[in-house]
C-alpha cells in the first residue's frame, strides 16, 4: 500500500489524473472502472483537459463498478448518467468504449471482465461510512463477486436522498455492484479522499480490523493499492502509513 498526502483537494485531484493518464498511455487495450460522485469532480475536469481528442484514447474502456437504475425508466442508471455528465460527454468518450454494468447483465459481468483481460485500475472513493463502490456496511459479503443488493428500509431513504434528488418514486428495487471480491481480482486500486468528514472512515479502513461492518477496511490487504488523501482526510490517523 502507498498512501500519498496532499495539501488540498486540488493536489489531490491533480495527483489522481496523473495517476489515471499513466494506464491510459499503455499501447494496449487498458480496463478502467471508475467512480462518480463529488470527490473526483475536479480529477475528471482535468483528465479531460489532457485526454480529449486524442487517438491513443481508442484503446482505454471504462466500466462502472455500480449501477442504480431508475424505477420505470430503460436506459441509463444513475452510475452513467453521472458519469456521462462528469467525464464522458466532456471527454466525448466513445461508446463503443463504456462497458456498462446493469441490472440485467450482472451476472455475466465478471466474466466478461476477465475475458477482456481484467480490470488494469479501480479508481473509487470513500464512503464516510467506510464503503466503496456499491458495497456499503452489513449489505454484502468479502467474498461476494458482482451482485445485486435489495433496497429497503433505510436504504431507501440514503438513494432517494443520495442519488435521486428526494424522489422517492425513482428508487428501485435493487442495485448492483461489483463485490468486494471483484475489486479485489483489479490489478490496482486507486482511492481518493478528501476531507474531514472522511477521516475516521479512513482510520477505520488503515487502523482497524479487517470489518464486513466497515468494508473498504479489505482494501488495505490488496497488493497494489495506492491512496490519495488530502490532509484533512488524514487527520485522524495515529499511525505513520
């Protein structure tokens, strides 16, 4: 594990699209799956500063690693159209190069994954609960590859609040996510963190035990793992890391 703390969250997402444009520049096809959400924000406005328009972009494929849908709507989920709006439109990614994860090709998804070669980088975030990509406290196993997960009881509060504006008529019976066993199958990991609010999470995941209760605790036995914190987000940790 390699931690690296940065000033602000600027450094940080200055860091991370240095760190992401490095796999794309491999002469090969390269696997991406990547996050949407608030932190990487500023990572996406500068990849796509350095990555649209060119040719050596052909040869990198972007996967989400979650997906809710929107009840009674075909079409995107709320993943991709995030993910549209942060990156791929601005980018002009090709389509031909987003390999979408849904509710209805999940099972298939790992397999895929590994026909094509594997995923080359994971890049996520971190939950201030201590999740990563769908997998949230007490809703999926460690050993548990992509699957999909039964929204209900509060959870259904956290999505429509979340992820859908407060409606509540869009939240779905269920999502998917790749697993913790999926993610870690990934060649590398790359979490980024910014801010207090996501210190004790991230004490938790280098300073505590290894936790279904606090999942992306798993993360720190990954061989390739490298995270990006600012020093806020590092603030509560005890430890030298």
């Amino acid at each position: 594990m390699k931690l690296i703390v940065t000033e602000d969250v600027e450094q940080m997402s200055q860091l991370a699209a240095r760190h992401v444009v490095e796999y794309m520049l491999k002469p090969r096809r390269v696997n991406l799956a990547i996050t949407a959400g608030k932190t990487p924000k500023r990572m996406y406005e500068l990849l796509t500063a350095s990555v649209k328009g060119k040719d050596w972009l052909k040869n990198v494929h972007f996967y989400n690693f979650d997906e809710i849908p929107f009840r009674g709507k075909t079409g995107d989920g709320v993943t991709i159209t995030n993910l549209r709006g942060l990156f791929f439109t601005p980018a002009s990614i090709s389509e031909d190069n987003i390999q979408k994860l849904t509710v209805d090709n999940y099972h298939d998804h790992d397999a895929k994954i590994a026909q094509q070669g594997g995923l080359d980088l994971v890049v996520m975030g971190l939950g201030a609960d201590g999740h990563f990509c769908g997998n949230l406290p007490n809703t999926t196993h460690f050993h548990d590859m992509t699957t999909e997960v039964p929204i209900a009881g509060e959870m259904v509060n956290m999505v429509a609040h979340g992820e859908l504006g407060g409606d509540f008529s869009l939240v779905p019976d269920s999502y998917v996510t790749m697993g913790p066993k999926s993610i870690m199958a990934a060649k590398n990991l790359l979490l980024i963190v910014n801010g207090e609010g996501k210190a004790q999470a991230l004490k938790g995941m280098l300073e505590g035990p290894v936790t279904e209760q606090l999942p992306a605790s798993v993360l720190q036995l990954h061989p390739a793992l490298t995270i990006i914190a600012d020093k806020a987000a590092v603030s509560a940790l005890t430890q030298p890391h």
